[in-house]
C-alpha cells in the first residue's frame, strides 16, 4: 500500500560575516552560500514541512521506492493509485515497464536515444540537432526524467517561444523532437504512453525566413568574386546540391570520364537516403576536370571547405548582392538550391523533368518553394499570346503566316450564293447580319456552314456554289 506524505526539513539560514556579506564555499567547482540550520528556543533545529506530497511504495521486487508528487493531496493520491496499477500489472506480466525507468535521468535516456539514431545510420548533423534541440527542451521545461515530459510545460514553452518570433516550422521540430524521444521510449519498454502526441502543430503556411534566387547578374557578380569558392556556388547552382551533400562528395561521386558526365551521390550522403544520379551539364564537368587534382584519390573531398554562412555573407556584400531585399526576402546558402530551380524555369524544362532534376517526390515543392516567380519571363509570355478579334491582330497574323480565315471564306461562299441566285427574300427573312458577328469561335462556323446549306438546298443544284459547299459530303442538308 502506497504512503503519502509531506516530508520534513530543517530551517536553514545564509550565513553572513560581520559586515553583512554572504559567505560563500566552492563545493565542487561552483560557488554556494553557506547555511546552517535555524535553532528554536530549545536549542534545537526547527522543523518544517514541504509544500509538495510524496509517494513512498514497494516496487515489483519489494524494493522501496519514493517518488516525488504534487502540492495538491489529491492529485498525488492519483498518482499513487496509479503506481500501484502498473506495479501490479507488472507484477502478473502484463507489462514489463520497470518504474526505474521512470524515475532514471532523462539525461541517460537522450544518451541511449541518440545512440540508437547512430546504429541506425543518421549522419552526424541530424544526432547533433536532436541531442540540442532535447538538451534546450530539459532545461527550459524543467524535466529531469520521462515522468516529468508533459504537454502543459511544453505548451507553455512553446507560446513563449512564439513570441520571441520562433518560426513555426522550428517550433514543430522541437514537438517532434521530444515526441520521437517518448516514442522511443515506449518501443524500447521504458515508458507506457506518449503524452506529446496530441500537441497541435504550428501552421507553417506563415514562413519567418522566405528566400529568393539570384538573377543571371547576380551570379556573375557572385562568381566573380568568390576566388577559390567559385567551383562550390557554380556547383550548388548548377546540380541543386545542398550543403551536406556538398561537403559529403568525394571524387568517386564524380564521373566525369563518361559520355553523360554525372554525379553518383550515395544514399547515405542524401538527404532522403535514396541514391540519386545528378547530370552535369558541359560547364561544370569543365570546371571540375580542370580542378581535380593530380595525385586525388576516389576518398579524396571534392571541395576542402564549404563556405560559412559568415563568409557566404561577405562575399555576398562584396558582389554588391543584398542579403535582404525590399520584399524581406533573403539569400542563404541554401538559395543556391533555389536559384537552381529557378534557372531550369527559365530555361523552360517541363515541371515533371525539373521534378527529377530537384529530386524531389512532390511537385508543389519544385513549383512553390524552389522556384522565384519573380525571375520568370511573364511578360514575354503574354507578349507571345495569339491575337484573337481585333482588326489590327488578323493583320499582323497574315503577315507572319498564323491567320486562319476559314470562318471568312464561310462568309464569302455564302453572300456569293444568295447574290447569285438573286434570294432576295432569304435575306430579307434571314437574322440580322448582327447575329451571326455576335457568334464567337466555332459556333459562329456551325451558323455560318448551317446558312450555307439552307441557301444551296433552295436553289438549283447545277448551282456550282452548291457543288462547292457540298464538296465531299455524303450526308444530307441540314433541315430547318
């Protein structure tokens, strides 16, 4: 049977020297304020009780344990009531959760987690940003073990991150972040429910950091200054590569001796893990024969160093290419990858080949995100558009070859048979000549060829304009 309580302490007091200055001891490296206990009339230590309760109870092998409740009796009645269910259940053998781990440091299970993502094959950025993103979490939340990980804490972090002007897209990494530890947890039987699961996540529709592409100028200018950079930003821009994947190639990536000169990146290096083939185009297998070195071997890195953002700036500031423009739109290395897609835009490569060019598996990336629509030649594009009614547009489209008049030689075979044959009347019953301009497109050629046969068919068939419409057809004329 589980015992609650609320534990007792002694009184303590700082101790100041004669001047009324804390005295200080360095217990283990750090600076502590000394304190001794507060005496009563009697001499002896006065005795006080904790605000929050206790639960003292016997785990499954009898070993007794306690664990730290609430300020609120009932709540922590709750929380015994609840030990004593798992315990039992573990005792019978329906779960073999250990309460230990519950109680064990959260340090030593973000330890175990982040060991287990590196037999799994992540690479070491992504442990490193999870092993920071839990370290913050623990910190700035208050949790020490599993048991302590709950959703109001983390609900309240993350509304004061918010204010400070955290973008969602990184307020939902830190969610999945401690989610994925919990998940974790309970697969490796250290923890019996994930109660992050249910935290909504940040619409990521609203981007703090929108990038944009550098223009055909831009580049030059860029290249152009970048001295022993100029191999990395042409080839970022040239293959879409991103920065690990960049600092990951090695001259066995890169064959430049076939007919198609190609990059082979590995799945390991790849930011899907799927082994992608990358087509280079004639200037930059060009330029990566001519800097491949004479003694490398296939180990060798492609490229010693990949710019920082630090310098990335500077040589940006240095090409006179803002970081920022008037729209707060910016250019980070990862633009590069942008300006990339922009350029197979441009270019006028059909979406699904851009696609695969981008390596992406959804389209709304490569036409959304990846792609400036302010560098696209819009304007030309309209310029280009056929002109369709006015006056003006049907000359120019003779001129060049491009006018379909079929609708106008309708018109004419028409007023040749009626003026022929002298249907006066059929012209004086007939619509107005209104009607039929008013028609657009391919109703206006049915009205036109449907007048056509109604004028033929009450008129000689020696007629040749009757040989001339019905030239062909098989079918009757048209009733009326």
């Amino acid at each position: 049977m589980a015992r609650i309580f609320r534990a007792t302490y002694s009184k303590l007091r700082t101790v100041k020297d004669r001047r009324g200055r804390v005295i200080y001891d360095i217990r283990n490296g750090r600076k502590v304020a000394r304190r001794k206990p507060v005496l009563g009339k009697d001499g002896k230590p006065l005795q006080a009780k904790s605000r929050k309760w206790y639960v003292e109870f016997r785990d499954a092998n009898g070993k007794v344990r306690r664990k730290a409740g609430y300020t609120d009796r009932k709540a922590t009645e709750q929380l015994a009531a609840k030990l004593e269910r798992q315990i039992e259940r573990q005792r019978v053998g329906i779960v073999d959760i250990d309460v230990d781990h519950l109680q064990r440091p959260l340090e030593e299970h973000v330890a175990d987690y982040l060991a287990d993502l590196q037999r799994a094959g992540r690479d070491d950025m992504y442990v490193y940003n999870i092993d920071k993103r839990l370290h913050k979490l623990a910190d700035e939340c208050g949790w020490n073990t599993l048991a302590s990980m709950s959703a109001d804490s983390l609900t309240h972090w993350l509304k004061k991150r918010q204010k400070t002007g955290a973008a969602p897209r990184t307020l939902n990494q830190y969610v999945q972040t401690a989610a994925g530890l919990l998940n974790w947890a309970i697969q490796q039987k250290r923890a019996e429910i994930n109660p992050l699961l249910h935290i909504a996540r940040a619409n990521e529709a609203d981007r703090r950091r929108i990038r944009r592409a550098l223009s055909f100028e831009e580049i030059g200018r860029l290249l152009d200054v970048a001295a022993d950079r100029r191999l990395v930003y042409l080839t970022a821009m040239l293959t879409g590569l991103r920065r690990s994947e960049l600092a990951a190639l090695v001259w066995s990536d890169v064959h430049l001796d076939d007919k198609r000169p190609l990059i082979l990146l590995r799945a390991l290096q790849t930011k899907s893990r799927r082994a992608d083939k990358i087509e280079l185009p004639p200037e930059l297998a060009d330029a990566l024969a001519e800097a491949r070195p004479a003694d490398a071997t296939d180990a060798t890195p492609v490229f010693d160093e990949i710019p920082s953002m630090d310098v990335f700036r500077d040589d940006l500031k240095a090409a006179d290419i803002p970081y920022k423009d008037e729209m707060n739109r910016q250019i980070d290395f990862h633009a590069l990858r942008m300006t990339y897609g922009t350029i197979l835009a441009q270019a006028g490569v059909p979406i699904r080949a851009a696609m695969e060019l981008m390596r992406h598996t959804d389209i709304r990336l490569t036409t959304r995100v990846y792609t400036d629509p302010t560098l696209l030649n819009t304007a030309g594009v309209v310029r280009s558009l056929p002109e369709l009614g006015s006056k003006g547009g049907r000359e120019r489209q003779k001129a060049t070859g491009t006018y379909d008049d079929r609708a106008g030689k309708a018109e004419a075979r028409l007023a040749f048979c009626l003026a022929s044959k002298g249907a006066s009347e059929h012209i004086d019953q007939s619509p107005p000549r209104t009607t039929v301009e008013g028609i657009d497109g391919k109703a206006k050629n049915r009205k036109l060829l449907e007048m056509t046969s109604v004028a033929t068919s009450r008129h000689s068939k020696e007629s040749p304009c009757h040989s001339r419409s019905n030239r062909g057809s098989r079918t009757s004329p048209t009733r009326t």
